[in-house]
C-alpha cells in the first residue's frame, strides 16, 4: 500500500456592497466582518456563500523513509 499526502485549497468567491470614504476603509472593514464571523466556530462558513467552492488539490507521494 502506498500513502500519498493530499493538499487540498478552497476558494469562495462572493461579492459584499460597501459604502466607505475610501477602498482602504471598506477593506478593512469587510476583512474585520468576516474574520468576526470566522472566530465564531458555531458558524457555517457555507452560509455566506451562494456557490460551491472552486476545490484545486494537488496529491504527492510520501518520502519513504529506510
């Protein structure tokens, strides 16, 4: 049997209107809702999304050590 490390990465995509003086502000406070959002481990991350993840993984084969 051979055992392989897979790497798996998951990007959602979704668009938030913001209001703000400049695109700094509203970075910034688009990044502090969603990282409040994240802490809260109750939270399902799928609800702020409204399509799937794009999933990119990559498989390796473990070193094997002699």
């Amino acid at each position: 049997m051979k055992r392989y490390k897979v790497k798996i990465k998951l990007i959602y995509e979704t668009t938030i209107d913001h209001s703000q003086t400049s695109m700094k502000k509203a970075k910034e406070d688009v990044n502090k809702v969603l990282t409040d959002y994240l802490k809260d481990r109750k939270v399902n991350i799928l609800n702020l999304f409204t399509t799937p993840p794009q999933i990119i993984y990559r498989v390796e084969k473990y070193a094997q050590k002699q």
